[in-house]
C-alpha cells in the first residue's frame, strides 16, 4: 500500500532528446512518444492545411522558422523553450511538474549543458539530469554496457559525429566533431544553388545524401543523372532539374573524409589492450549519418574492423534514454544520482 501510494505522489518522468533535427520526447507514465522537427515557427499560415500545402508553400515558411540547435547543441535558449513547452506540456497529468532525463553529446561544455537545463526547466520540468548520448545510443543499440571487453560506438547525428568506448559500465574514450549530416546536406545545397540556380527542397537533400554510396563503391558505368526537385531562385518558381551524381559526390566528399579522418585519428590513438578487444567487438553505428548506404562501408576501410548497424540506429538515443529512465523510475531522486561522468579526452 505504502508503495501505491508513494507512486501516486511522485513527480512523473520524461526522457528528451534535444536533437539538431528532431526533438524526442517520450512520458514514462503516460507511455506516449513524440517526434518533432527541432524548428520554431514564428508565423503560421492562416486557411492553409497540411493536406493542401505545396512544396512552394514549404519553401516560403522554411524562412520563417528558427532552428535552436546547432552541432548538437542549444545555440538559441530562449527558442528552444518555445519547442519543448508544447511537448513537456502533454507529457503529464496532473500538476507536478515532471523530472527529465535528457542527452546531449560527450564534447560538451558544463555551460552548454547549463543551457540545455535551463531550457527544459523553464519549459515545464521540476529537475534534469543529463547522460551522454553516445550512452544512451549505446543501451537503446542493445549493447551490454557492463561487459568487461570494449566496446565502440559511433553516433552520426544530425549536428554532431560522437564516438566512444565502453568497457565495464564506463566511458573510457570518447571524441567527437561537429560535423554530421546537416553538414553534408549544406554542402549539397550549395553545390546545386551554385550549379543550376536550384534550391532543392530538404527531402530531396536527404535524398540526395544517400548517394554517398559511390564513395564506397565507384560504379563503372558513365554518370548517372539525378532528378531534383526545387525552387528556382531567380523566376522564384518550383523547378525539376537534372544533376549529374559525381556533383552530389564532390559536394559530400570534404564532410566525409573530415569525419572518416577523426575516426582513424581515434582509433589510432587508442590502447593496444583496447585496440585488440575491438577486433573481437567491432564497432556498432547509431544515428541518421547510419542509414547512408556505403557509410560502414568507408568505416570499415579505414578502421579495419567489422561495422554493424543498429537496428533502429535513428531512434537508438531516445530508446537508451528511455531504458535508462525505467531502471531509475521508483527509486528516491533519482536525478541526484545521476551525474555527468569524468570522459577521457
């Protein structure tokens, strides 16, 4: 009875992934998940609905938006408030305000994770506790984190390249970049703006990334051509224009060989111990930058190990955090338990 009763009295709890791309916010007692675009809207469109909005309509009111986040981080505190209330809002009943458990990457500074428990604060919760999120993706990929061998994770995310090795319930190494996938997807933009006077919509970006796939394996055959769905920038006026694939390769290769080249310089610098534990373990990838067709591919050539991809590598954070919150849900503050741990360089 006393145990119903100190349930009914405890503050309810929320796991949050603040991304550059999405934001995640998932009610531990209500069993709710949601999924928005990290992107404040400062002027909605009156009389025009989702179902009846066109691509030209898009474009209009991507230039009315802010985007809070930048390499994985809170850049705009004040907006990324604005995102989190109407998420943390539906996320309890009641009136206590909920205690969070959020992520953020391992090269963070102490003020930047300040921030970012400041913004779920003032958004609505009680207390935050902050974990790494190449931890998080760790348990949400389903590695046992408390195995004595080492284990080695990448997270390609939108904002951020984070890497880590676990051994025995700890980060023993970590190093990251800011350089991931929005990366790669601006320099795509650019090359086309600059080729063909086209701004592409931001699917046919995404898109267009997985092309990265001729890095890895250079098709004999002459160049393809790619159709691409845009705005023309002068007649200002929707557009399909054709780009030769080897233009989308050129444009991503600078953002590829700079996060390749911080995961050898990685590898390289680890123990000889370690470094021959992860011939055994290999390396598991999280994150969107996963789902780029021939991305293990190039890991694995200059890593020399075997490469896995999560099962759910997009959705890797959230459900590790989530894993993390129900093993703390019940236990007395269980947020004061929870601190920022001690990484290697």
């Amino acid at each position: 009875m006393f145990s119903i009763i100190r349930n009914l009295f405890a503050p309810p709890s929320i796991a949050i992934d603040l991304g550059t791309a999405n934001t995640r916010v998932y009610a531990c007692e209500l069993r709710e998940f949601k999924e928005e675009r990290s992107q404040v809207r400062h002027v909605q469109p009156e009389g025009v609905s989702s179902e009846s909005s066109d691509h030209y309509v898009d474009y209009l009111n991507s230039k009315l938006v802010s985007a809070p986040l930048r390499g994985g981080v809170i850049v705009d505190v004040n907006n990324a408030i604005n995102l989190l209330k109407p998420l943390l809002k539906g996320a309890h009943r009641g009136f206590r305000q909920p205690v969070s458990l959020a992520c953020a990457p391992t090269d963070t500074s102490e003020k930047e994770r300040k921030l970012l428990s400041e913004a779920v604060i003032h958004a609505g919760a009680r207390h935050v506790a902050i974990i790494p999120e190449v931890w998080a993706a760790a348990i949400g990929a389903g590695l046992d984190v408390s195995h004595p061998a080492a284990q080695l994770l990448i997270d390609i995310g939108e904002g951020v390249t984070d890497l880590a090795v676990i051994r025995d319930g700890r980060l023993v190494f970590t190093s990251a970049i800011r350089t991931a996938c929005s990366d790669l997807q601006k320099e795509i933009r650019n090359a086309i703006i600059a080729r063909h006077k086209v701004c592409p919509f931001p699917d046919e970006v995404e898109r267009l990334t997985h092309e990265v796939r001729t890095m890895a394996q250079p098709d004999p055959r002459p160049d393809s051509i790619l159709t691409v769905r845009g705005m023309d920038i002068i007649k200002r006026r929707e557009i399909t224009v054709e780009v030769p694939d080897r233009e989308i390769t050129a444009a991503m290769a600078p953002v590829i060989q700079k996060i390749l080249r911080m995961i050898e310089f990685t590898f390289n610098r680890l123990p000889e111990q370690v470094a021959c534990e992860l011939c055994e373990s290999g390396i598991c990838l999280t994150g969107g930058g996963s789902c780029i067709t021939g991305m293990d591919t190039l890991i694995e050539g200059r890593t020399n190990l075997p490469v896995k991809i999560a099962q759910d590598p997009i959705h890797s954070v959230i459900n590790g955090a989530i894993q993390t919150l129900e093993y703390w849900k019940g236990k007395e503050r269980w947020w004061e338990n929870i601190a920022w741990p001690r990484l290697a360089a």
